[in-house]
C-alpha cells in the first residue's frame, strides 16, 4: 500500500536528521580519533529515540491509513461513509509503532553498524584513513532502519485501514465482513487461503483492537503468530473451521509483512474464487514439495 511506503519514506527522514547523521558523524569521528572501541560504544546509541518529532507525525499517517480503510469499505459498499470515534485505536497504533521501532531498531542498526565496524578494524585498524568505511556505515544504518521502519509501518498501516473498514462495516449495520486478497500468480498460500472468507464484525474488531493496542512487539508476536504457509502450517489451518480461525485471531490481514488483503462487505468476493486450505494442503502435497509455496516470513 502507498500509505506504507508514505510513513516510511517521512520516518527515515525525520529519523536520518535527528539521530541517525549526528551518530554517525560522531562514530566516523572516534573512528580517526581513538579507534573503535568508543567508535563500537557509540554505535550502541543509534536507536530510532528520540521519538518526540516522531509521534505527531506517526499519529497522523496512522489516522490517514484508517481515514483509506474506512472510505473504501463505504465506496465498495456504495453508501455515505458513517462517522467512526477512532481517537483511542490511533492512539493506541501509533504508540505501538514508535514502540517497535524503538525496541527493533535498536539491536538491529546497532549489530549491522558494530558489524562493519569490526570488519574494519579486522583489515584496516592500522591506516588513519579508512576507504569506504563511511560509505559502508551509512549504508548499514540506512538500510537497517528503513527495513525496520518498512516492516512495522506496513504491518500497522494494513490493520489501520482494516479496523477502520470493519468500524464503517459496523456503523453501517453490516454484522458480518468478507476478505478480499490481491490474487496474483505468486500470492502465497495462506493469503489465497484466506480470500473469500466470512467472519463476524464485531469478533473482528475486537481482535485489531486488540493487536493495535498491544506496545510490547514480543508479546504481540507470542499472541498473534503469522499463519504458515508451510505444509505443516497448511494442514493446521485445512483442520480449522472459520469460528476456529476467528478464535485464534486470524480475522483478516496482515498474514505477513506487505500483505495486501483489504476488509470488504460480505459478499463481494465470487464464490468461484474460493479455494480451501485442504484444496491448498493437496496442492502442495501434489507438488511433491511443500516448499514450492512461499513460506511466511516473520
Ligand atoms: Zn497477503
């Protein structure tokens, strides 16, 4: 979704600017100056802190990915858009972002920066000048961040816009809601799985509620583990009915990073594009290999 890429692209920026060059600058400093051990130190404080400048603009694009939820269910449905109070659920997301990021961000920048840096030193301690390592820092802490910022930001975007259609969905009176995939020849299983299918709006709702509220990325990973499209996972999710899947907090996207499923009024999906887990399941033993489905990533 566009709205994804929007949030990362102003994350990073504010996030380049206000922490990321003033470290980088101070360790390529220790780097000439003292060597790496304080160059390694300093690598620890690149974090995606200081999140002030961040959270206003976090809570905006958070607010616009539910806004694009809500007025696509109500276009799709062909009726004016109700009027939804969403204030505690955009609070409780963009916390939820700035949280993950802060948490994430931090282990992985600094371990791809202390990686390059002891590259360095293992070839190149001796020279004052060390060619590319500047180049080399500022990609590793470039890419690490917008992996990271890419990731929670798509993630939070997806159930954003999918509370805010089920919110529409149930101030329109609409009891129950179908999933719409973006079926494509490489979907992956679980998605193709999932497209088509019914659930109840308000068990709905109360699931996102519950993933956009929780701050703590582990707790929310232990809760609501990504279905697999593995053999393994197929065959769990073929023995599962739809209340089962409800029960378990599979409701509706996001089965995986970038996931491009939407919240749609029950019925807009054909039936003729349904397709079963089971039929998935015997697909892929058919194959031969479970591996030719995607597995999901984390
Ligand atoms: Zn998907």
């Amino acid at each position: 979704m566009a709205l994804a890429d929007d949030i990362t692209r102003d994350i990073m920026l504010v996030w380049m600017r206000e922490q990321a060059r003033p470290a980088l600058r101070e360790i390529k400093a220790a780097v000439r100056e003292d060597g790496f051990a304080r160059a390694e130190r300093l690598a620890e404080a690149i974090t995606f802190r200081p999140v002030e400048p961040l959270a206003p603009l976090i809570e905006a694009k958070v607010e616009a990915a539910f806004t694009a939820g809500a007025l696509n269910f109500a276009r799709i449905a062909k009726r004016d858009p109700a009027r939804v109070d969403a204030e505690f659920a955009i609070k409780s997301a963009s916390q939820q972002l700035l949280t993950t990021l802060t948490s994430t961000g931090e282990a992985a920048i600094t371990k791809r920066v202390q990686k390059v840096l002891s590259e360095a030193q293992d070839g190149l301690v001796q020279k004052a000048e060390i060619p590319g390592l500047a180049v080399k820092l500022n990609r590793a802490v470039a890419t690490g961040g917008r992996a990271i910022v890419s990731m929670s930001a798509n993630l939070t975007t997806t159930r954003m816009a999918a509370l805010g259609s089920l919110l529409e969905a149930e101030g329109q009176g609409f009891g129950t809601y179908q999933i719409q995939e973006h079926i494509q020849e490489d979907i992956d299983a679980v998605c193709r799985g999932m497209h088509g299918k019914t659930f109840n709006t308000r068990e709905g709702m109360d699931v996102y509620m519950r993933q956009l509220s929780e701050n703590d990325p582990a707790a929310l990973k232990a809760t609501f583990p990504f279905p697999r499209g593995s053999r393994d996972g197929l065959q769990l999710l073929a023995s599962l009915s739809d209340a089962d899947l409800s029960g378990r907090g599979i409701v509706g996207p996001p089965y995986h990073p970038h996931c491009r499923g939407i919240i749609v009024p029950a019925d807009t999906v054909p039936t003729s594009e349904l397709v079963s887990f089971a039929a998935l399941l015997g697909q892929a033993e058919a194959a031969g290999t479970a591996g030719a489905l995607a597995t999901i990533g984390e």
